[in-house]
C-alpha cells in the first residue's frame, strides 16, 4: 500500500467530511459493485453449510471506527471499507444486505466468538498473527497498514514512536496487536479499553497521552475532530488485515481467498468508495494461501 501523508489538519479536515459521509456501502443505498450470487455450493464446508440451515450470516465487525466499520447511531446505517468487504464476501455466499447479521465484538474476543461458532466470520481490522492462528483461519489478507501514533493538537513532545518514554501513557484495544507491540518493544505505560473510541476520550480528557493503533483507524477519528487530534510520525509496524473464520474449514477459507483474488475491481471500488478521499492509495495485497 503506497502512502501519501496528510500533513496538515486542514486537508484531515477537508478530507473528513467525504471519509465519514461517502463510506457507505452497499447498506447505505449507493451503487455497490458486487452481485449476489446464486445456488452457491461448497462441498466440505460446516460453516456454510450452518449458514444455509440458518438462512443468514452473522458477521463480527468494528462499529466505531470512521471509514472502515462505523455505525451511525441517527440512522442506524453501517458504512466502512471493511463493512463493505463483509457485504461483498457476503454477496459471493449467496447472500443479500438484508441477510447479514451483523455483530459488534471488542478486539479481545474476536477469537472466542469464532471459536464458540457465534459468528461465520469477522471482519473488522483484524491483523493476521502466528498467535491468532493457533486458534482461528484468516482468509486474505485484503488490505495492508501499520501501526501509527494520534495525540492532541496541541502536544509537541511526541512526534514518533521514538518518543515513547516511560512517562508517556499509551492507550489501544484489549488484545490488540498495537498494544502488545506497545508492551514488548516500548518503555511508555500501556492503557487499554475495549474499544478505540474510548481511548480517544482520554487523549481528549487528558487521560492519556497517545492512541496506537493502525494508521487507516486513526485516520478516521482524526478526520472527525481535526482542530483537537493529529497523526504523527511514520507508521512503525505491518499489519495485514484478514477475514477470521472458524479453525479448519479449509474450503469455506479458500472460497473466501479465491473470491478476493479474483475481485479486484471490485476491491479497488470498495477502497474508493470509503478511503479514496483519505490521500492514501490502495494497492490489494496478493493472498496469502497458508
């Protein structure tokens, strides 16, 4: 993914009002470029075939998150890039907007949720790690990012993750890969919340220093208040987003993989849909057939 950094709070800010209201996706009522598809058969598949008995698909998502998995609680509207790649994974099962149950999981128990086979699969700024895997199956991965650092407007004494010092307070997600990178490779104290938006709170309340998480997350909350929140430095990490799904299902993962493979204009349509007014380009990441 090629990165073009939004240097100033004013173009965040110009940015923000295309990043939180163009994002919707095909639940939003705007042209989505996938189609449901028909008769859909996969032989050797449990979580398919529990998804047909059930005639719907629950899918663990983010709702906080600006661009990527945002529910608007006026409207009760999801839009984000990764809400779109759940409709469109969707869509390749067989499977319409209205079909989709949708389920709001904090980082910490995404696992468990897939595991105890309480959702067919999640998609929600889920970074593939060798940990994870013990545990669950990642179809893709479908977008690729780092980690990056957010703090208040007015704070000139973090300008990168080089100044992360042990009076600095750092707050990410429970469970999260940005905060055990905090707590194994940095002298700032870690503080954790369930979800992003409540460690945004902090650093607004002064509570906290910084947020860490990934760079397209916080990009969102900074597009969202840009007189009081920044982004700085460079991103300090890979993180490779992927689709969870439950351990072993082979050929349910390799649906998912083949139809990312061969969607990329849709992909590309899905970034541009919900990211393009970010300044960031999105390259598809090849998939990673494990």
């Amino acid at each position: 993914m090629k990165k073009r950094r939004i240097t100033s709070l004013a173009a965040v800010g110009a940015a923000a009002a295309l990043v939180l209201a163009g994002c919707a996706g095909g639940g939003g009522g705007g042209d989505q470029p996938w189609e449901v598809a028909d008769d859909v058969e996969l032989e050797g598949s449990p979580t398919l075939d529990a998804i047909q008995a059930r005639g719907s698909i629950v899918i663990g998502v983010k709702e906080d998150q600006p661009g990527l998995g945002y529910l608007d609680a006026a409207t009760g509207e999801r839009s984000g890039f990764d809400v779109d790649i759940a409709r469109w994974m969707a869509a390749e099962l067989g499977f319409d907007e209205d079909q989709i149950e949708y389920s709001a999981i904090p980082s910490a128990n995404r696992e468990q949720e897939l595991v105890n086979g309480n959702i067919d699969m999640y998609v929600g700024t889920y970074s593939i790690t060798d940990d994870r895997k013990e545990q669950i199956d990642f179809a893709g991965p479908y977008a690729i990012t780092g980690q990056g650092l957010l703090v208040s407007a007015d704070n000139d004494t973090i300008q990168s993750d080089e100044d992360l010092t042990s009076d600095v307070t750092v707050c990410s997600a429970t469970g999260s890969t940005p905060i055990q990178n905090i707590r194994d490779n940095y002298d700032a104290t870690p503080m954790e919340y369930d979800t992003y938006s409540q460690c945004i709170a902090q650093v607004e309340d002064g509570g906290a220093d910084a947020v860490t998480t990934d760079e397209l997350i916080l990009l969102g909350y900074a597009a969202q208040s840009p007189d009081t929140l920044q982004i700085v430095g460079e991103p300090f990490s890979e993180e490779l987003y992927g689709i969870g799904v439950p351990k072993g299902d082979d050929a349910f993962r390799e649906f998912l993989n083949d139809a990312l493979e061969n969607g990329g204009d849709i992909w590309t349509a899905i970034w541009d849909n919900n990211l393009g007014a970010t300044g960031i380009e999105g390259d598809q990441p090849a998939v990673d057939r494990y």
